[in-house]
C-alpha cells in the first residue's frame, strides 16, 4: 500500500473554554483533563457567559500550519 500524503488544515493552535476551576467539581475535572492534554490557561473572562460561570480559555500548540504529512 502506498503512503498517503494530506495537508494538515492550517491551524496552529487549539482553544477550549469552560468554567474557570474553583466553581464546580464537573467543570474542575474537565478543567484537570485539558491541562493534562497539554492546554495551557490564556485568559478569563469573569463574565463572558455570567458572574456564576466565568469563562476560562485555554489554548495547545498542534504545530506549524500548512504542513504535508505522509500517513503510511
């Protein structure tokens, strides 16, 4: 079978948002998963969604954009 080549979509990072941790024990454990996945904390907006929800986003570097790849 022959490689494969494809073009990654061009994208270089990745962004999450969710409830800034501390507010709810379902949203801490989605919170623990992206920061294992490898996320990093941005920024907070306290009331982007609500003063009972504030909206924390991280983003992940995926890599350098426009790159061929070969998938075998």
């Amino acid at each position: 079978m022959m490689p494969m080549k494809k073009w990654r979509l061009g994208y270089t990072y990745s962004q999450v948002k969710t409830v800034k941790m501390g507010h709810y024990k379902e949203y801490d454990i989605t919170n623990h998963f992206y920061i294992s996945m490898g996320y990093k904390e941005l920024e907070c907006f306290p009331t982007l969604w609500d003063e009972w929800n504030p909206c924390q986003i991280y983003i992940k570097y995926i890599g350098e954009k426009n790159k061929m790849i070969i998938c075998e």
